[in-house]
C-alpha cells in the first residue's frame, strides 16, 4: 500500500468520488448535480433540490407532490422525544439537544437494511421531515411553551418559521428563508459531510450518521460561525468602529468569523446571493442596524486579507438574514443543519453504492520498545 503525503487537514486530499456538486473556489462556482445555485435559488425550492441531491434527478410534478405529502406526514415530534426534550436543561446549546434528538430517533428505528430502497427513502423522509420540528420543539419547549404542532397547509419553509412563533409568516419572508435552505444544502467534504460519511461507512444508521454530522457542525470554524459574526457586529457597534476593530483583532492574531474559506478564494458565491436577500428583507421590512457595518467590514476585509484570498464565506450575511426572520441567534447553526441534512443524506445515500470503511493511516512520530517505569521509579 503506497502512504500519501501528510496534509494537515486532508487539504486537497480526495476522500472520495461524487457527482452530488461541484466547487470551484477561483472561479466562485457552485453547482448542485451540475446546476449552477444561482438557478436553483432563483427556480426552485428547498425540497426540490433535496430531491435532486438525494436521487440526482429534479422531480416530476407528481413525484415531487408525493415526496412533499411524506415529508408532510412524517413531520409530527414523537411524544417520547418530546418529554426527552423536557428534561433538556434549557441553558443548553440546541445544537446540543438536535444532536441528542437526532441519535434518539434510531431507537424508534432500530431495525437496519441498508440495501433496500424503502428503508432508505423512509430514513430520507423521516430526518428531512423530523429535524425542523426538533430544533422548533426545543427553542418552545426551552422557553416553558408546548411544542407547536406543524401545520400540514403550509410549505416547508413556512412550517419552520410558524412552529418557532406561533404566527404564519409573511409568504415573502417564507420564500427568502426557502431559498436560504437551499443555499445551505449541500457543499462537497465539507467537515461535517466528511463526519457523515466516516460514520455512515461503518453501516450504522442514518440516524447516527446525522447525529455525527450535527455534533461536527456545530464547532466555530465550521457552521457555528454565523452565530459568531452577528455577536462580532454587535461587539464592533459602529460603522466607524469596523477599523479599528479589525485591525485590533488581526493584531492579536484573531480570525474574523464568516471570513475565510477552504476552498473559495473569492467571495462564496451562497454569500453574494444572501446579501441580496438580506437586502430584499430589509427593503420590505426595515433596515438592520447590523447590516452598514458588515458592509464596512466586508470592505475593510477586503482591503487587509483580499490579497490572501480571504473574502465573505456563506455564514457572514446569513445571520443578518435570520435576524430579520426572527430566527434567534443561537439558532442560526441548527437551522443551517436543517438544510445540510439533504447533503448528509445525499453522500450517505450515495456511499451505500460502493461503500469502503473510512480508515487513513499516519505518520507516526513516537517511540519504540519504549521502557515500561514501575511508579515508585517515576520522577
Ligand atoms: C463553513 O468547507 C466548507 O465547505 C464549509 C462550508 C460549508 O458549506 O460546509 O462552506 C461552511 O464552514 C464556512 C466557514 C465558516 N467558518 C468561519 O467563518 C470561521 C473563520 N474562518 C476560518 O477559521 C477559516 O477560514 C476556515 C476554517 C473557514 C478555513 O480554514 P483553512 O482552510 O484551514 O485555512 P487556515 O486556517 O489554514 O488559514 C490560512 C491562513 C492562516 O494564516 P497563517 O496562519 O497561514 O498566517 O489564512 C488565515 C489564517 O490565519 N485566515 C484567517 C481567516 N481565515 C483564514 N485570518 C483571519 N480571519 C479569518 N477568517
């Protein structure tokens, strides 16, 4: 077996092939099954494009109908999960009880059988129509509420936002919270799809895989950073204090949350786009006092890091989109779960095909027939 160079990081090391989308960071390309997101976002809808990444095939108008009445009628919290919820400290982080409610949906599915299609469309429905509710039951449940059941008259979208206020939303504002899904969805090895595939390759449930996969996003670097950009706005304050802000931080070494990318060295073509929702929400529904100083930042980034390929990546106008929909803050990462789910699911569905377990090696850098120190003998 030939050993590959150390990357640190696996940085443009392969881990796999697939047709699910393609990433061109120079160019800022992003293509889900090979259609550009600038289409899909203007075209399509959330559950569509999860259609199309999990079956690689954009759905006829009855089979998408279909897939929508399932997701429809998979979408109510089980009760046992519900009461788990209650004893859920509500201090806690809900990427914490998403990830917990997440792996308990493998007790009410115990039984595996990876090589049949039913079993792995019900899995498909059951975590596209269960997530949304988990993150909403918790955020009511937390709060002292009863969990509000989903409404089987409005889209998928719409559900999310009702269930977490009680109101129907404005059907605009359910459309840019649709597309902002979509964006979100799927994004090649990324680290927590790579958590996904790692633990699907094992041939334990779907339900372990996502839960794997939701513990993964959760981390700073990663999907957690869109809730550390709007807490970075609100520290900055100012549009005037953006410089000096910037130049404290990059000083001290620090990062700037919602910067920065793997893979794009220019602006994340999901960021360009959620700008411009951004500012068709607050066009419709008032500006966001937040929004002049990412601007600013966003310039003055530019200005210091442009040259080193830093610029916007998808979680830097998300959270400012969200803020607008009312969405807490602490909700933006499980929200972005929501919507990677269809890529989780897309990869692990896509493995089963030619699965091999996940096991690298390394380059090891300790000792050999080292000594073994009896206690009393130790310094
Ligand atoms: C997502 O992979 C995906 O596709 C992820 C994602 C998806 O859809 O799944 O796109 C979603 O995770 C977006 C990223 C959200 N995270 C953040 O916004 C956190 C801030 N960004 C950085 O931590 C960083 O840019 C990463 C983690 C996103 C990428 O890290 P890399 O590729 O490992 O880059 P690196 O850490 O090796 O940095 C290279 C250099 C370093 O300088 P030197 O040590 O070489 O001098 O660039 C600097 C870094 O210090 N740098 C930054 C920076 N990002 C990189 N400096 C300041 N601020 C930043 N944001």
């Amino acid at each position: 077996m030939t050993v590959c160079e150390f990357r640190a990081g696996l940085e443009g090391v392969p881990a796999t092939q697939s047709s699910i989308s393609f990433v061109d960071g120079q160019k800022g390309i992003l293509e889900y099954r090979g259609i550009p997101i600038q289409e899909l976002a203007a075209k399509s809808t959330f559950l569509e494009t999860a259609y199309l990444l999990i079956w690689n095939e954009l759905p006829t108008r009855d089979v998408l109908a279909d897939f929508e009445h399932e997701i429809q009628y998979h979408r109510r919290l089980k009760y046992r999960i519900r009461d788990m919820m209650k004893c859920f400290p509500e201090s806690g982080h809900p990427m914490d009880a998403l990830q917990a409610s997440a792996a308990a949906l493998g007790l009410f599915y115990s039984k595996r059988a990876l090589d049949d299609p039913a079993y792995i469309r019900a899995a498909v429905v059951r975590i596209l129509a269960k997530v949304p509710t988990m993150v909403a039951a918790f955020q009511l449940i937390r709060k002292g509420n009863d969990p509000v059941q989903p409404r089987d008259d409005l889209s998928y979208a719409a559900n999310f936002l009702y269930m977490l206020s009680e109101q129907e939303p404005d059907p605009f504002a359910a459309r840019i919270f649709d597309v902002s899904l979509m964006l979100h969805a799927e994004h090649t090895i990324n680290a927590s799809t790579f958590s996904a595939m790692v633990t699907a390759s094992t041939l334990t449930d779907p339900y372990a895989v996502i839960a794997s996969a939701v513990g993964t996003l959760a981390g700073p670097l990663h999907g957690g950073a869109s809730e550390e950009v709007v807490e970075m706005l609100e520290e900055i304050g100012s549009v005037e204090n953006v410089r000096p802000f910037l130049e404290d931080r990059l000083e001290r070494k620090q990062r700037i949350m919602g910067f920065g990318h793997r893979v794009y060295k220019v602006k994340d073509p999901r960021a360009i786009i959620l700008q411009q929702l951004a500012e068709q929400l607050f066009e419709k529904f008032g500006q966001d006092k937040f929004y002049d100083i990412a601007v600013e930042l966003e310039q003055v980034v530019e200005e210091k890091l442009g040259h080193r390929g830093i610029f916007p990546n998808v979680d830097f106008y998300s959270g400012l989109v969200y803020r607008k929909l009312g969405i807490p803050t602490d909700l933006f990462t499980p929200v972005f779960a929501i919507s990677r789910a269809a890529g989780w699911l897309a990869h692990w569905k896509e493995q089963l095909g030619e699965n091999r377990i996940f096991r690298p090696t390394q380059i090891y850098t300790g000792l050999h027939s080292a000594p073994y120190v009896p206690i009393d003998e130790r310094q």
